[in-house]
C-alpha cells in the first residue's frame, strides 16, 4: 500500500480498533456480571447487564457502515456523558481541577473516535473520487466500498463473540451445579464448626425496601433506635452507627422466635451473623463448603468452591453479599460474597455503613 493511501486510511483504522475494544470490555464485564451477579434471576433482568455491550456493538456497526453519521453520534455521546459525569460530581463534591485532569481522558475518548471517523468519512469520499471502489461489502450502500472493510465487520462482531464464549465457559461450572431446593423457611446449616439456624423468609431475611434496594448496615443497626423502624434517626444524620449500636439496637434482636414478625421489643433470640459465622456457612451443593477466613484476606479458604446454593442463599433473588455484625471502621462494615471471594469474583470486603442496593442483602441467625 502506498504511504499516501495508508495515511488516509489510519483514522479509519484507529477508529475501528478504538470502538471494537470499547465492545469488547463491556462484553467481558457484561457477561461476566450476567452470570456472576444475574444468573437465575427472572428473566429478562440478566439481560440488562448486556446493554452496554449492545450499545456499543450497536454504534460499531453504524460507525463503520455511515462513518459520517457515526462520528457525529460518538461526538454527541462523549459531550453529553462527559456533561452528565461533571454535573454528578459536582453534586456529590468530587468535582476539581484534579479530578477533571483525571477523568476527562476517558470520556474525552468518546469525542476522539468520534473526529476519527468523521475524518475516515472524508477520505473515502477522496478515494471514491479518486475512483477506488470496489464490490458493495456485506448489507451497505456506501459511496466507496472496499473489500477491506469485510474485515472490519468481522473483528467487530467476531472478538466480543469470542469473549462471550470464553467467559461463559469460564462460569459453567459454578452455574451448571447450582443447587436451589425453592424452600425459603428457617434452615439449620451446621459442620465445620458452626451450627446455626438462618432467618426465613420475611423481616429477617433480604426484606426489601420500597427503594427497591435492601438496607444498609447503619439502618439494620439502628432499627431499634426510636423512632423503630428503618426510618431516619435524630441524631445520626452526619454519623454512623457503631458495632454497639448492631449488638444492641438491631433489627435481628427484634426478631420473634418463628422468625416471621419484629416485635415492639427485643426478643434476643436471634442475632446478625459475624463475618466468621458467614463465612463457615458458606454453601457448594446444598452442603457446607467448608469455609475459613483469616480475618484480613480477600477471599476465604474452602473445601469445595462455595455457589449461590440453598440453604444459605435464594438464587433467583438478587443479593450475592450478607453484610455481617462486624465494622471494619467507624465509617465502613464488613460483607461477604456467595463466591467467598477469589477465582468467580467478589470479595470478603467492607463498604461504607450506609451503603444499600439490591446487591447487598441479610439474615439473621440463631442458635440451634
């Protein structure tokens, strides 16, 4: 090829590695959260963690078919994303010289692509007019068709396709095994040293929000504190709840025996689990996996990889992390994941106290 030619086509080039990348990373995360976080959820909610992917596959394939049009479209993405992405900073105090330094290189990219197709538009208008053309390529009107760019619509849908094949083998151990018996009463989980009777279904376990999310560790603390309730607290609006405040006014001690109701007063029958006590109930099979944690790694060491499996979890609900009893500090908590952290994602991690989400979830136990 000559250096002239090659000149005029690098943008185009540029632009189409710079998109077919941007595909494939929101592939690899969507599918990766699709069966680590949405497998055996009512359907179509797995499918959301795909629209990333889709968009971008989406914008790819028009890019390279209208590259005008295309680049106009990424232009007006990036400017807008990058709009959005100030303004929620500045709502929440990040927003600074630093912080824009910072991140503006990657929205920004939006905006680069954008100018590259838009260039590569131009000289394909030169190369038409130069008389360069060549058979119309796949399902395209286009005034300078050239066969390379077959090449491209592969690469565009060939790697993501490539990664969603990898990644779904990667996870069909863990979700071809998983165990889900539908019973969602009281379950005793016992062996290696523990033996604990966990929550049924209601209050005590995953009780959902109208928000839509469950609640945090500062509101599972202070449901005791007047007024009762998950409500706000006088008095707490700028602090967090302590460790105290879990062992003395949370919503687990209010708990009735059956486990079902929260009474008007504590009943200290059953109790928030301690990080410890989640991690050796941890589940593969219906079974204890056989779980240990040495209080400070990411991730425990088990038996058998621990899975999303009753008794311990429901899997076509969403949580994938209990919170525990424990704080890491004065303004975060401890939570595991059904994974116990390590090769399936998660992490035996903490989170700041008011975090809630429909990732997040609970459960009481008591003893046998």
């Amino acid at each position: 090829m000559h250096h002239s030619q090659f000149k005029r086509r690098l943008p185009g080039y540029v632009a189409t590695a710079l998109v077919i990348l941007t595909t494939t990373f929101w592939t690899y995360w969507g599918v990766g959260e699709m069966y680590y976080e949405g497998w055996g959820l009512p359907f179509p909610y797995p499918i959301r963690y795909l629209i990333p992917a889709a968009a971008c596959l989406a914008l790819t394939l028009v890019a390279l078919t209208w590259p005008r049009a295309g680049g106009w479209l990424l232009i007006v993405i990036g400017v807008a994303f990058t709009a959005w992405w100030w303004r929620l900073a500045a709502a929440r105090g990040w927003l600074s010289l630093t912080w824009i330094l910072g991140t503006f290189p990657v929205s920004s990219l939006l905006i680069l692509t954008g100018a590259l197709f838009l260039l590569e538009w131009r000289y394909r208008r030169q190369r038409h007019d130069e008389g360069w053309t060549q058979p119309k390529p796949w399902l395209r009107r286009n005034p300078c068709p050239e066969r390379s760019e077959w090449g491209r619509y592969v690469l565009a849908v060939g790697i993501p396709l490539l990664v969603v094949i990898g990644v779904s083998a990667y996870f069909a151990p863990l979700l071809l095994t998983r165990v889900d018996d539908g019973a969602r009463g009281a379950r005793l989980i016992e062996g290696n040293g523990v033996s604990l009777i966990w929550a049924p279904e209601g209050p005590g376990w995953n009780w959902k929000q109208p928000s839509g999310g469950y609640p945090s560790w500062d509101r599972l603390a202070l449901y005791g504190v007047p007024p009762l309730g998950l409500g706000d607290k006088p008095g707490y609006e700028h602090r967090h709840a302590i460790q105290e405040d879990m062992e003395r006014t949370g919503l687990c001690r209010y708990l009735s025996q059956d486990g079902t109701t929260l009474m008007a007063e504590p009943q200290d029958i059953w109790h928030m689990p301690t990080t410890d006590e989640i991690v050796r109930s941890l589940v593969r099979g219906g079974e204890n996996a056989g779980c240990a944690w040495d209080g400070e790694s990411d991730s425990a060491t088990c038996e058998k990889q621990p899975n999303k499996d009753s008794p311990l979890w429901a899997p076509d609900e969403e949580p994938i992390y209990y919170w525990s009893a424990d704080e890491y500090d004065a303004e975060e908590a401890w939570y595991v994941p059904y994974t116990g952290g390590g090769r399936y994602g998660g992490a035996i991690a903490y989170q700041p106290k008011d975090w809630g989400n429909p990732r997040h979830g609970y459960r009481c136990v008591r003893d046998r």
